[in-house]
C-alpha cells in the first residue's frame, strides 16, 4: 500500500541545512495499522508530510495506494492525496459548524450531492459513535468526541489510508484507549491501512501490527511489535 525507498528530505535554512528524513525504506502493507515511534525532532511529521504529498523528497521514491506520488502533480497529485486522510492531535474541526456540518465538509469540497451527502453523514456518525451529538458544536463536545468527529471526516471520501499524527496526545489514558478500540474496528470493518505517528509507547504496543523506531531521521529498527519491544 505504501513504499518508501531510500527517501531523503533535507531542509535548507539560512544557515544550515538539516536532513530530517535520512535514506529511509518502509513498506507497509494494505490493512495493517502501521506505528512510527520516536522522541520530538526524530523525523516523524516531516515523514507524514512527505506521505500525504505535502513535502517532496529530496531524494528516493515514494508510492502510496499505486500512485507515484513523488512525481506527481496537479490533477493526478489531487487524485492521489484523496486515497490519504489525516487525523491530528488537535482535532483541527471548524469551530463555527455542527458535528453534521464538519463532518460532511469534506463531501461538500468533493462535490458530493446533499441527498448523498447526508446518507453518508449518517453513516459516519453510526461509525464513530456519536449518534445524539448530530447538531453539537465543537466546543461542546468532550476531546474524546472531537476526535471521533475528526475520524469521521477523514473517512468521508473513502480514503484507503489513514495517517494519525499523534492522534491522541492531546487526550486522557481512558479516552485514548476508547479512541484507539475504534481504529481497530474501523481497520477490521474498512479493511482501511493505518498509520500512527506517535511518540507514546503504549499506543504503538495497544494497536500496532508493526513498528518502525527513528532517531534522527533514519529508522533504527522496524518489524512486528513484540519483537521490536520484546520484554526483558
Ligand atoms: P518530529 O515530528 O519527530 O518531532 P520533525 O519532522 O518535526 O520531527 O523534525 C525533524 C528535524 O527536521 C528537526 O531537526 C526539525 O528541527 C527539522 N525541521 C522540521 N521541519 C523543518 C522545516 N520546515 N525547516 C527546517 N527544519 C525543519
Ligand atoms: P485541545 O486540542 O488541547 O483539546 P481545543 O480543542 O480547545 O484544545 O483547541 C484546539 C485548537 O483549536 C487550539 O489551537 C485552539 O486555539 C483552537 N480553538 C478552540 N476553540 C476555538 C474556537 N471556538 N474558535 C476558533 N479556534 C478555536
């Protein structure tokens, strides 16, 4: 579903240059729910940003759900980025719009037609979960439910993979274990392929099927959890 292959990303500031992404190659396979574990400044959103075509590479390959997407551009790049949602540590919801509205925002830019749209809306709340929230707002809603909103509208488009940047740092132990139970689901139903950026263990060991570990860019070890965060 998603290979890297010696990719490179350098930044160049006014003094230096920084290479936040180091010959990285990962492949991660459709329907797995895919960890990268690393302290701050290891490379993790730089490698998000390169996976969702935000950033090129400097160097290397990147392929996500068939498309090519280090050369792609305008049309075929929009394509591509529609296979690939997102969800973030600050939910990142429109403040002024209802649970319904921000969920179906995503419809709206797609040009999905209302009728549709509020089929598909019903759909995703039934999902997540948040069945009598429909007409809430926001800042109404507990960080748990905001980050349910916020998995709902990435799955509107039917995208067939979901990148989690730190997708539940901002919430408590409890509510996160709720938050990653409903990854699981939505992985086992959709058969959607998941990956989670995070700096937090216990996320990587509750859900992962595999891991990769970065430090300073590269990745110092990947494989299947157990085996990478064997007991002693
Ligand atoms: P993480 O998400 O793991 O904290 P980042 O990808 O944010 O890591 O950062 C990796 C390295 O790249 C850090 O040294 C950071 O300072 C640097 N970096 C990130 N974004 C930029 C940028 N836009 N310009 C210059 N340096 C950057
Ligand atoms: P947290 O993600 O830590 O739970 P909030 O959900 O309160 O915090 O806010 C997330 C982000 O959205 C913050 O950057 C905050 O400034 C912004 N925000 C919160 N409420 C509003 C609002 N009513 N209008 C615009 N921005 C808001």
């Amino acid at each position: 579903m998603i290979s890297l292959q010696n990719v490179t990303k350098v930044y160049n500031t006014k003094n230096n240059k920084v290479t936040a992404v180091d010959d990285i190659n990962l492949t991660i396979n459709s329907g797995e729910i895919y960890g990268i574990i690393g302290y701050s400044g290891a490379g993790k959103s730089t490698l998000i940003r390169l996976l969702n075509g935000l950033e090129k590479p400097s160097k290397g390959l990147i392929t996500v759900a068939g498309h090519e997407i280090t050369k792609a551009k305008g049309g075929s790049l929009r394509k591509a980025r529609r296979e690939i949602s997102m969800i973030f540590q600050h939910f990142n919801l429109l403040w002024s719009r209802t649970v319904r509205e921000n969920i179906a925002f995503p419809l709206e830019i797609n040009g999905v037609p209302k009728k549709d749209r509020l089929k598909r809306v019903d759909e995703l709340i039934k999902l997540v979960g948040l069945e009598g929230r429909e007409n809430a707002y926001p800042s109404q809603l507990s960080g748990g439910q905001k980050q349910r909103v916020g998995i709902a509208r990435a799955l509107a488009n039917n995208p067939k993979v979901l990148l989690c940047d730190e997708a539940t740092s901002a919430l408590d132990p409890q509510t996160t274990d709720s938050i990653l139970e409903l990854l699981v689901d939505i992985n086992e139903r959709l058969g959607l392929t998941i990956v989670l950026i995070t700096h937090e263990m216990h996320v990587i060991r509750k859900i992962c099927h595999r891991v990769a570990v970065m430090e300073s860019g590269m990745v110092v070890e990947q494989g299947e959890v157990l085996d990478v965060f064997k007991k002693p």
